[in-house]
C-alpha cells in the first residue's frame, strides 16, 4: 500500500504541473480540470517520488509535478504493476493500469525545463473505473479482481 504525495494538473499539455493539493478523478475522463483528461487510455498519469528523488540526487531542482504527472504517489512500485492491475485511490476512486512508460518522440518542455524526463521510464497511466474524490494522505493500493 502506498500514498499519494501530491495531485496535479496544468491547463496545457507538455508542461509541468501544480500540486492542487485534491481533485475529482471522473469515470473514463480523468483528473478534473487536466490538460490530459479525455476518452483515451492515458487518462491519468502517476509516478512515484522514489522516482523525483533519484532525479534530485542527481542535482535537478525538480518535485512533485515537474514531469507532468498528475498523481506523485509514495511506496508503491508502480513500473512492476502489470497492464489491467486495479487500483483504489483514496475511499472511493478505482482506476486500471492501462500502460507503463511511454515513448518520447521527441525532447518534450518537460525535458528542457528539468534536464531529464523519468516519465517514459518510470512512469504508468491509468484509466477511470470510477470517480471519487483524491487528495494528498489518500491510500492507493492493488485491489485483486
């Protein structure tokens, strides 16, 4: 079991997020109020502050939402979940592992702005079952089908 360290939105793709603190994760949607959001299979993004602090110990002035990811989580190995693991978010939201990683095409904002982009490697995308409520000190755990 693990917990969510920050939640995160921008109004634009390709750039970095802001910790809102809380949101409302909305069944296929996503994160209220994303950039991201919408009817596809990357509906939310997750990556885990293990992650962020290996970037830190490099040096890079990053944090929670630096890399665009809209939910930073804690203790929870994310990139060892396989594709369709459920996961409860907080009391009420249920969301599905749709992929891990991702490929860059190109050096996005987000790699020039922080000097590296874990998201391709260490992040997953999740899609909404259902909505609820998500904020920061929320559980997020593996729910067996």
């Amino acid at each position: 079991m693990g917990k969510i360290i920050a939640v995160c939105t921008s109004e634009k793709t390709g750039e970095r997020k802001r910790n809102i603190g809380r949101g409302m994760l909305i069944v296929n949607h996503g994160l209220e109020g994303d950039a991201h959001a919408g009817e596809w299979p990357r509906q939310v993004s997750l990556l885990a502050i293990e992650s962020i602090r290996r970037m830190q110990e490099k040096g890079l002035d990053v944090g929670p939402g630096d890399f665009a990811e809209n939910l930073t989580t804690e203790g929870i190995d994310l990139v060892s979940l396989p594709v369709s693991t459920k996961l409860r978010i907080g009391r009420e939201a249920l969301g599905e592992v749709t992929q891990i990683g991702k490929k860059c095409h190109s050096r996005c904002a987000i790699y020039y702005q922080a000097g590296d982009c874990v998201m391709p490697r260490k992040g997953i995308f999740i899609r909404v079952l259902k909505g609820g409520p998500v904020e920061v000190g929320d559980e997020i755990e593996v729910v067996a089908d």
